[in-house]
DNA sequence: GGTCTGACTAAAT
DNA sequence: GATTTAGCCAGAC
C-alpha cells in the first residue's frame, strides 16, 4: 500500500506552482474513489518533499494548516506562491484549483 | 482481531 | 442553508 502513498506524493508534486487541489481530485484521479479520507492520511505520512499546502479540501478550505505546525505556515506557504487566501480559505479557489484527473487526461486541448 | 479515529465528500434532514 | 449521517479505507490501540 505504500505505492498509494508514493503515488498521492508524485501527483501533489504534480500541482503547479500558484495552485491548488483537493484531496478527493486525487482520491479520484487514483481510482481510489471516495477514499479522499488516505490522501489526507498520506500527506500525514508525507514528508516535507511534498506540497502538502496546494492540498485542501473540496471547499478549498485550509482544514489541515494545523498539521504544518504552530501559526498560518500552510497559509503563508500558499500566499507565497500568490494564492490568495482569507480567513482560512483559498480567494477564487474554482480558478486556482487544479484536477489532475482533468488537466494531465486533456493532452489535445485545441 | 474488533473498534475508533481521521488533513474528506456527498447526500439527507 | 446549516447540521448530521453515512460511506470510505488504512493505521493505531
């Protein structure tokens, strides 16, 4: 089961700089389904080699910044890359938000 | 080895 | 429309 893990890290190392996704985008782009609930354990498991911050939830909700420690690390880390992010939550999320199952499947976008 | 929990999500109430 | 329930599966106790 580790190459779950291995393959929720190689797509949350696949978000593009100033976006984001969410945990069930991935869940779903793995086939895992409704199992959003492992990503989240794996970015538990992640190591700092992840991007685990581009990562929320379906709201786009920074319902994890209390795992990256003490204070708004996630948010800062997100508003670093120019994500804008208010009250916990990512400003224009539908815009920034990136769906693997979408973007990497869509290769004759013309 | 059964039970609880969790960085989620969608549907039902 | 906010709250609750249920489904999901892997790890911790």
């Amino acid at each position: 089961m580790d190459d779950f893990f291995e393959m929720v890290y190689e797509v949350v190392r696949l978000v593009p700089y100033g976006r984001v996704t969410s945990y069930g985008a991935i869940a779903r782009y793995l086939g895992t389904g409704q199992s959003a609930r492992m990503v989240g354990w794996a970015m538990n498991k992640a190591s700092n080699s992840v991007p685990a911050h581009r990562v929320v939830n379906s709201a786009g909700l920074l319902t994890g910044k209390h795992h990256f420690g003490p204070g708004s690390v996630m948010q800062e880390l997100l508003e670093n890359e120019g994500i804008r992010v208010e009250d916990d939550q990512i400003v224009e999320f539908e815009k920034l938000f990136w769906d693997p199952s979408r973007e990497l499947e869509i290769d004759d976008f013309d």
